[in-house]
C-alpha cells in the first residue's frame, strides 16, 4: 500500500528545478541572477503592503514572500513563476484575521496548504483552470473594489480616531463623512504614487514606477519632516528576523469553523497560481505541470504559516516582472527570496519611514490592475446567464465575502449550465424514418426507413438526473402500440445512475406492455455501465446492437420470427 502510495507521488509530483537544473549554465545562472535581484527589490513594497492590507503586521507580508516565495520556486510545476502574498488574498485573510484572529489565519492557511496538496495528488490541476470565466472576473473586479476602498483613510490620511466600518456601505458613509479631515500632504503622496506607477513605464519598462515612488515619497517624508502617517508611527519597527516555528494548536471546533474560509484560500489560491503560469506560459513558450504547481503551492502554504506568513500563490505581475528581466528557471525565484531576506535582515529597519499614503497608492494601482473592467465590460455581451453569475459574484464580493461570493457563483454556475443541458437534452420518438450514423456529411445524412410497428426512441444528450424524466415526456407523443420499441443511445456521452434507473424503469415498463426493447449504438462508457446495472442481461445481449442499422435488422428479424 505504502510503497504504491510512493509509486503514485512520483508519477504525480514533478518539480521544475529538478528537471531544468539537469541543463544549467552559467548563462542561464546569470540571467536567473539579474532577473532574481530585480524581482526582490520590486516584491518589498508588495510584500509589505499587502501585509498591513490584509489587516496583520508588514513583517509577515515579507515573511511570506521570502518562505512562501522560496518553497513555491523550489517545489512547484512553473519555470519562471514568483510567488508570495497577493492582493486576491487580502479580503478573505481580513476578514479570517477580523472573526478568528491571526492565529486562526495560520491555521486556516495550513489547512488550506493540505488542500492544495490533496488537489494535486488527485490531478484537479487541469479542472481548476475550467473555473467559469464570470465567476473569475466577478470576484476579481470584487476583490480590486474592496482593496480600493480599504485604502481611501490612508489615501487621504483621513485623521480620524474612530475604527473604519468592515461593511462596504457603511464604509463609504464613514469617508463621506470625514472627507473634510483629509491630509493633503498624504494625499499628494498618493496621487505623486499613482502617477508615476502609471507614467514611469514610459521612461524604463524594467524598474516599476512603484518602487520609484516609494523611494521618492520615502526621501521626502524623512527629509522634510512631513506630517504623515508611516509604517513606523503605525506598528513600530519592522522586526529584522525570521521568527522561530511555531504551530498553533487546532480544535475541531476551530477547524469546523475555518473549513468554509481555508477552502476560499485553497480554490482562490489554485486559481491565481495557474492563471499566473498560463499567462507565464504565453510569454515563454514553455510549459507548466499543474498538479506540481497546485502540489507546490500546498507544501508552501503548510509550512510559511508555521513562520507566522499568511498564504501565498502565484503573482502574476512579480512572474511578468521575472520574464521580462531575463528570468529562465526557478533558480530565479529562489534569488528573488534571497534577497528579500537580505534586504529585510540588513535594511529592515529603514522600512518604518515607509509613508501609508505611499502604500495605499501602490494599492490603489494593484485594484485598477486587478478590476479587469474591461473583462468584465466584455461580459454584457455575452448571454443572461453569464450577465447573471458575473454580477451575483462580484455584488456578494463586495456585500458580503468573498467565501459566499465563490459559493454562490458556482452554485449559480452549475444550475444554468445544468439547465442549459437540459433544454438541449431530450427524447424524440420517431416511427417513419431515421438517420443513418454512419453515412458520411457528402451523403447528407442518409435516412433509413423503419418497418411497420417499429418505433425509435432516440436520446439526445446526456443522460442523468436532470433529464430522467424525457421518457415519460416522450412516451405521450406515441399514438399506437408498436411491436418493437428501438432505444437509440449512440448521442448520450454519458449517464449516471439517476437516468439507469429511469431506463431501466421504462425498459421493464415497456417489456410488460408486450413490446421487445433493443437498445442501438451506446458508446462504450454508456454500455459500461448498462452492463454493470444489468440492462443488457434485461434486454437481453442479442438485442444490444453496435448501430440503428443493425438495430433495424435485428427488429426486422424478430418480427420475420414472430
């Protein structure tokens, strides 16, 4: 048992260092290099921001890049993918932080992990990528309003001592009404941020404006004394160190109540890292292992937390930043978190003088990159149902959580696609004439007379719980009594037991009315499981034919023998 367990792992779990380490150079360990550097300068801005977002201490922020973002390179099915905490995390880490604490965020971002790895060990890797396209840009352009909106106090540097409203509505009533307590040194901070992360692209494509206008803002705050809200006036000095480990004991009654959220973490955690090595696959050409990945992402996710880090995953602007600076294997993500240690244990201290306002602009750019208003501008076009997930996910997104948001929009999601089955599923009955499977496009479908008293029931579809009843609907449309009744199954990809039962139903049905049942060109799947549930000993074996044209023959001989 062990030893296949072991077997199974192996053929499951393939880490894309070892394989590209068997062909490193020097070349390539230079541009892993350069590319590294650069992406660890880029992620400390992020990696802090995100941190104070998400409602724990800037520190963690790095911690998470650092382990996170090692582990996720070291282990994981991408070449080039960087990791480390994102904005998509920063609703649902909150509000785990708001309910249940940080340390119910490490337990829940642990269990998450297990998640993860439990995905990929069962090769959910290529279904996760399938996530419906409304329900992704739902909760994205959801995630990037409430980012947003959670940065307007600093932003603004809102000088208010009361607590900030976790209801969106009520949040915004609060701005409106303290909007006259604005900060315009903070302000122009934000803004001088906002504008260059979106100009400076135009004067160098490798070094982003955020990281221009963090050193900016940084030099002038320190150097003119400006009277704004920092990182140091807010939490004090970032700690320089890796903490020692530490695993945070787990109730049931705590695990029951993290489920719902840990499972939020691991599905939007799945989502964003293999979106993120698709998009790094496009601009390289390569390819990525998804259950690897997802199998990566989980061993991070299980161990950053022990360090105090909250979760992790793929980011797609780091990845980006990586390729376009000459990034080649995972070697360069393992750089990346070098020195995002190096620069936390030697320079950590200097990110205290780091002003909110300047964060809460970067920010603000991360929500306009995530809102993928376009997307979501694009989906009006496209039918109701869709207009009907994309707008349930994001107004839940943004009303409620994110966890009732995914809930609900693929609840959604799977009723109108089971509906849209529904409606192009049925039975016809058809007792002149039929179509020939087998005769090819040039011959037009050649159609084939039935003999007198012969009666097809021809099944289009699916077959399963949502269309069991097609039988009986059909059965109303027959005027007369036939001799023999043909069940034609060569156009059902599939059925479950819900439609067995009902066939077998209609089958004993018919049988006792006096009429012969054949059943014609099931696929081998569908007879599969007709063989395992008896039907075709109930027909019996003669009467299952490859074809509605030896079903025909079939029925005409026992006619002739009648």
């Amino acid at each position: 048992m062990l030893n296949t367990l072991i077997a199974y792992v192996k053929e499951t779990y393939h880490p894309k260092l070892i394989t590209t380490l068997k062909a490193y150079n020097l070349k390539t360990f230079v541009s892993d290099l350069i590319a590294g550097v650069i992406v660890g300068v880029v992620a400390l801005p992020l990696a802090i921001a995100f941190g104070i977002a998400s409602g724990v201490s800037p520190e963690r922020g790095l911690i998470t890049a650092i382990i996170g973002g090692f582990l996720i390179s070291a282990l994981g099915g991408s070449r080039v993918q960087i990791g480390g905490p994102t904005g998509a995390f920063i609703v649902i880490i909150y509000g785990i932080v708001e309910n249940h604490g940080v340390e119910g965020l490490l337990i829940a971002t642990m269990m998450a992990g297990f998640m993860l790895v439990g995905m990929g060990l069962l090769k959910l890797g290529t279904i996760i990528k399938f996530m419906p396209y409304p329900i992704v840009v739902g909760f994205t352009s959801g995630i990037a309003l409430v980012i947003f909106s959670s940065q307007i106090k600093d932003f603004f540097g809102l000088e208010v001592a009361e607590s900030i409203p976790a209801d969106f509505i009520e949040k915004w009533a609060f701005y409106f009404k303290h909007f006259t307590d604005i900060n315009l040194y903070a302000l122009a901070i934000g803004v001088f941020t906002v504008l260059i992360s979106f100009l400076w692209p135009k004067v160098n494509k490798k070094i982003p404006g955020t990281l221009i206008a963090l050193v900016v803002s940084t030099i002038a705050v320190t150097s003119f004394s400006l009277p704004v809200e920092t990182i140091g006036s807010r939490f004090g000095e970032i700690k320089a160190t890796i903490p020692a480990p530490y695993i945070p004991g787990i109730s049931w009654e705590t695990f029951r109540l993290l489920l719902a959220p840990a499972f939020t973490i691991a599905i939007l955690g799945a989502i964003e890292s293999l979106l993120s090595a698709m998009v790094a696959d496009g601009a390289t050409g390569t390819r990525h292992r998804s259950n690897t990945e997802l199998i990566g992402q989980g061993i991070a996710n299980i161990i950053t937390p022990i360090f105090g880090g909250i979760p992790a995953t793929g980011a797609i602007a780091r990845t980006m930043t990586n390729i376009r600076n000459g990034g080649k294997t995972p070697v360069a993500g393992l750089i990346h978190a070098v020195v995002l240690l190096l620069i936390m244990l030697f320079f950590g201290k200097l990110a205290k003088l780091i002003p909110m306002s300047c964060l809460a602009g970067i920010l603000v750019v991360v929500s306009y990159n995530m809102s993928e208003w376009r997307s979501f501008k694009g989906l009006f076009r496209n039918s109701k149902s869709e207009i009907a997930v994309l707008l349930t996910t994001f107004l839940l997104t943004v009303i409620i959580d994110l966890t009732v948001a995914i809930q609900f929009g693929l609840l959604l999601a799977v009723l109108l696609f089971l509906k849209r089955v529904i409606d192009t599923s049925g039975v016809e009955v058809l007792n002149m004439a039929v179509e020939d499977e087998n005769s090819s496009e040039a011959e037009g479908g050649l159609k084939l007379v039935l003999p007198e008293k012969v009666e097809v029931f021809e099944v289009n579809g699916p077959f399963f719980f949502g269309v069991a009843n097609k039988f009986e609907e059909a059965e109303k449309q027959v005027t007369s009594k036939p001799k023999i009744r043909i069940i034609r199954l060569y156009r059902v990809p599939f059925i479950d037991s819900t439609g067995l039962s009902n066939l077998k139903s209609f089958i004993q049905k018919t049988q006792s009315n006096g009429i012969k049942v054949i059943l014609s060109g099931p696929v081998k799947s569908v007879l599969d499981a007709l063989d395992k549930n008896g039907i075709t000993n109930q027909v019996g074996k003669e009467n299952v034919c490859a074809d509605i044209t030896v079903a025909i023959l079939r029925a005409e001989e026992i006619l002739h023998n009648s």
